[in-house]
C-alpha cells in the first residue's frame, strides 16, 4: 500500500505491489489564460502532428501555465487514495486525465480495467431522452453491453429512487434526481476503478449512507478509489493513503491523517491572521462602542503561557480580553466553532448563558475566559466567530478567530478527542 512505501525527494509516491491498476509517471498539463492564444496554439500544434513534428510539451509559452507538473503515483486494486488541495491546485484536471478525457502534455498513464468517472454526474444524460434511455444509453458508454444492462437496470432504478419519473424526459428532473440516476449508472457498472470528484453529496441523509454502503461494497470486491474532497473527514473516513497537490505539484503522499493536517497547516499559514492562534483588534472610538469591545483573542496554557497551536487532549484557555464602559451583570461570552477546510461545517457551540454562567463585568479592561480541561477538536485548521451578549443585546462580535490544532498523540480517523482511562479487573468465575 502507499502507506507503506517511502516517498523519494521529488514527493514520488511509489507502490511495489504487482496488482497495480493506475500508474501516473512523471505527468504535466498546461493550459492557455487567454482564448486567442489558446485557440492559436491548438491550431499549431494540430499542424505540427499533421507534418510529422513533434510538439515541445515541456516549455510553456506565453500566457500558458501548469496545471500539473511532474506528478507520479500508483494506485493498486481495493486501494481508496484521497487527493487534496486547494481550488485550482490540479486535482480535478488529473482526475480527467486518468479518465481519459484530455492527455498530458508530458508523461505517462497506465490504466488497467473499467473506469468510472463520477465528476460531473449527469453531465452526458440527454435532456430530451427519459430516465431509461439515458440509462441505457450512459452505461453502454461506460462500457455494458444491452444484455448486461439488462441484468442491472432494476438495480440502478432502485438505487435512484426515480421509478415515478423513469418514462419522463430528464429535463424534467431535478439536479438531485439527475446526479442519483448518474451516480447509479456510474456504481453498477462494477468498475475497476471510480474516480470521484465531489459528489458524495448528493441527495438527502439517507442517499447519502446509502452512497457509502454501496461505495463499500465495491471496494470490498476490490474496485479502487481516488476520491476528491474538500471535506477532510471524508477524506479521513474513506481513504487510507493520500496525496496533496498545490498549484499542480506533488507536495506530499503517504497516509491520510498525516497529508490531511499538512493541508490544513498550510491553509492556516496562508491566513493573514490563523498562523499564530492570536487577533488583535483595532480599538474603537468610544462613540462607535455599544458598551463593551472586544481588543483581542488568544489561548494560553495552565501555566500562564501563550499558545500559537492547541493540543488534541491538553488543556487550553481561551482569553477574551475587552474594553468595558459600562457595569454588566448578566453577560453571555458564545463562540461557535467551524472546520475552515471542506464544508466550513459547525463543529461546537458553546456559551455561559447554556452552562448557567451569568457574567459579572465592571468598567475597564477585563479578560474573560473560557477553560477547557480538554481540548477535544480533531487535528485541523477552525474559524471561531466570538460574541458578547447581554439578553438581546449584542455588545460586540468577532466574525472569524482562526486557529490550528495539532495531534498529540495518534488521533487516527476520530472525529473528537475523547478523555478515557484503562483498567483491568478480574472477574469471579
């Protein structure tokens, strides 16, 4: 497995097994800014193939730009390899390179058995057509012969949930009836390979569990997975091995926990206020305060320490230093934490008022602070949004207080960090 295998100094990630079913080598792909040159580009490089020239791909000419550059990796069969990075850093262009739908412009790639693509689903239905022709019509470009999708169209129209609109035009349906029926078509194919980019979403709760059991299922009877995610725990959850891209480099490969949280630090740095777990605020004319203003926001440890990152299971206080103009004796502190990767998902919600903590606060610089014994967030990069209130009134809200969490300790695919002793006792026969 990937997991396994050292990566060389150029962020190659290598696998020694044989049962190897994608073998990207040494890829790059440029693309053209602007629609003139690009245009006039592509007819010069058709007229160079047509003479019997051969193009030049390893130089970018003007205004063109590397989408992938020197990427290799293998992926071998029942493997699920996340792929991470930012938007535009090349993720979905390699996915459409493995898939065969645009070539590189240098290296290689080596696909061995049936590819499904869930990139766009839906993307090649016919609008016109109803939901059993598409069906028909999608598969056999997957690759099924009329007598093979036969034997699995009642599956997929289960699976869809569509059979009250099977005989309307699929312009009559909506996005999620559309992205159900090509995630179906897409999944009873039984492929050797899925390439998913984004699209674990689609439909309610239950379409959802439904989606994973099924992805499971096939993972089970050894279909290989490359999964595209902003959503970090789905990454953690699905994927055992991953690789980080980065304005079209190969950054780092190896197991997921590990290239998820140097994504996540490298967002976090990338801030102009995350890097150091600390936000100054700019101090307020009197005139513009509503009574109480929020200066500043940082963690500090029991020994009275200044913390740039928190630790998963250490302990760590946040300190709410404020301005007050006025006596307040039933202040409320709330903070509401989000995941700034993936879907900017609402982690906790905690405020005094909840934990009956009605807050005294007299006229001055005051710090308020909330102790945790335990800090219980996973290995990542949040966003806090900080507010004081008082009843209805809101004194002052800070929108957005980035900061980081390490692990500590193993933390695996947890999605909290959970106190816990061991013991052992005997038991009488």
């Amino acid at each position: 497995m990937l997991t396994q295998q050292p990566i060389d100094s150029d962020n190659t990630v290598h696998s020694n097994n044989e049962d190897v079913v994608i073998s990207v080598e040494n890829v790059a792909k440029k693309f053209c800014r602007d629609l003139k040159h690009s245009l006039f580009y592509g007819v010069q490089d058709i007229v160079t193939e047509l003479t019997g020239g051969q193009r030049n791909g390893t130089v970018l000419r003007s205004k063109e730009f590397w989408a992938l550059k020197d990427v290799s990796f293998e992926l071998r069969r029942g493997e699920a390899l996340g792929l991470v990075g930012s938007n535009g850093a090349g993720k979905s262009t390699l996915l459409r390179i493995i898939s065969g739908l645009i070539h590189p412009d240098v290296g290689t790639v080596k696909v061995r058995g049936r590819v499904a693509p869930l990139i766009a689903l839906g993307a090649g239905f016919n609008p016109i057509l109803t939901g059993r022709e598409n069906i028909y019509a999608n598969m056999s470009v997957l690759g099924l012969s009329t007598r093979e999708i036969d034997e699995r169209f009642k599956d997929v129209v289960d699976f869809a949930e569509i059979w009250d609109a099977l005989e309307a035009p699929v312009q009559t349906y909506s996005s999620g009836m559309a992205a159900r029926l090509g995630f179906a078509c897409a999944v009873y194919i039984e492929p050797d390979i899925l390439l998913i980019d984004e699209v674990l979403a689609v439909g309610d709760v239950k379409f959802k569990m439904k989606c994973h059991r099924r992805l499971a299922q096939l993972r089970e009877q050894g279909t290989a997975f490359i999964l595209v995610s902003h959503n970090s725990h789905s990454v953690l959850n699905v994927c055992n091995t991953s690789i980080y891209l980065k304005k079209g480099q190969l950054i780092a490969g190896g197991a997921t926990e590990a290239v998820v949280r140097q994504y996540e630090e490298d967002l976090c740095l990338s801030g102009s206020e995350a890097a150091k777990g600390e936000l100054i605020l700019p101090e307020k004319p009197r005139s513009q305060s509503a009574g109480l203003d929020i200066r500043s926001l940082y963690f500090k440890d029991e020994q009275g320490n200044r913390l740039e990152t928190l630790i998963c299971g250490e302990p760590a206080n946040l300190h709410v230093e404020c301005k007050a103009y006025q006596d307040i004796s039933d202040a409320n502190l709330g903070i509401i934490i989000k995941a700034f990767s993936g879907e900017n998902d609402q982690v906790l919600y905690l405020t005094s008022a909840s934990d009956g903590e009605y807050l005294n606060i007299t006229p001055g610089t005051v710090t308020i602070q909330m102790q945790l014994p335990y800090c219980g967030l996973i290995p990542g990069v949040y966003s806090a949004r900080v507010y004081v209130r008082s009843g209805v009134k809101s004194f002052d809200i800070v929108e957005s207080f980035r900061f980081t969490v390490k692990a500590g300790q193993a933390m695996s695919r947890c999605q909290f960090y959970q106190p816990r002793t061991w013991k052992v006792t005997a038991t009488e026969c």
